[in-house]
C-alpha cells in the first residue's frame, strides 16, 4: 500500500479529520421529515386562506352579476311598455345580454317577473353556494 493510499485512522481515541468531517456532511431523516412538515403547516396555512378568498370572491361576483341582470331586466322593461321578460333567453334575445349568464356556481340565476319579493319589479336570484332555493345563502339583486 502506499502513502497515496492510507487509510486515515485513529490517532489517540479521536477521529481523523476526513472522518469528522464525514459525519457533519448532509443532513438526517429527521431533520428532511421535519423540515417537510414545517413546509406543509406553510403552505396548508396559505391554502386554507386562499381558499376563504376564492368564496367571498365568488359571493361578490355572483352579487355583481345579479344586479347587472336586474338593471337589464328593468332597461327590458322600460323599453316594452312595462311587459316583464318571462325567462334570461328574452333578455338575450333582445340583445340587452349577450348571452344567457350561469352564478359562480355554474348554476342558472332566477328571474320572476313581476317578483315575490319585489311585487313591483324584478325578482333575480341566485341560490348560492349551496344550490337551494330559500336559504341564508341566497343571493338577491338590491334595486
């Protein structure tokens, strides 16, 4: 064996330097299972409040839709002697909508004319995130 070739041992019952250094390199299991789990508390915490977000974002754009169809609705009525639409598809036609519009929740708004709850007007409604008619989560256009 030569000198090149030495394998470094112990001198006097400490390691040798390579072997110190050896055992400070890289990290242990432990310490990558942790530094995962500090990691997935992070982003659980942003996902959850991002997610709170996205619904009131959502309940604001549905509140924002069904005044704008409740402001067409009134302009459809202005325009033809007080008669009520019957359904969207009249505003359509009559191009005061470009096209029939669904709530956030990819869900058909509703539209009776004359209304129940404004029995002068326009009744225009989406249900919410939960789909039923006649809940707390029901979204009703404000003149």
């Amino acid at each position: 064996m030569t000198d090149a070739q030495e394998v470094p041992t112990e001198v006097a019952g400490r390691a040798s330097p390579a072997r110190e250094r050896s055992r400070d390199l890289g990290m242990t299991l432990m310490e990558i299972m942790i530094v995962f789990a500090l990691i997935a508390l992070i982003m659980g915490a942003v996902g959850v409040g991002a997610f709170n977000y996205f619904k009131k974002g959502q309940v604001k754009t549905a509140r924002i839709q069904v005044n704008e169809i409740m402001q067409k609705a009134q302009q459809y009525m202005m325009d033809n002697n007080n008669e009520c639409p019957k359904t969207m598809d009249d505003l359509v036609a009559q191009k005061y909508m470009p096209r029939r519009q669904k709530d956030p929740w990819n869900k058909d708004f509703i539209l009776r004319c004359p209304g129940q709850i404004n029995t002068d007007g326009i009744d225009v409604i989406s249900l919410g995130p939960d789909g039923t008619e006649g809940t707390a989560d029901d979204i009703k256009a404000t003149e």
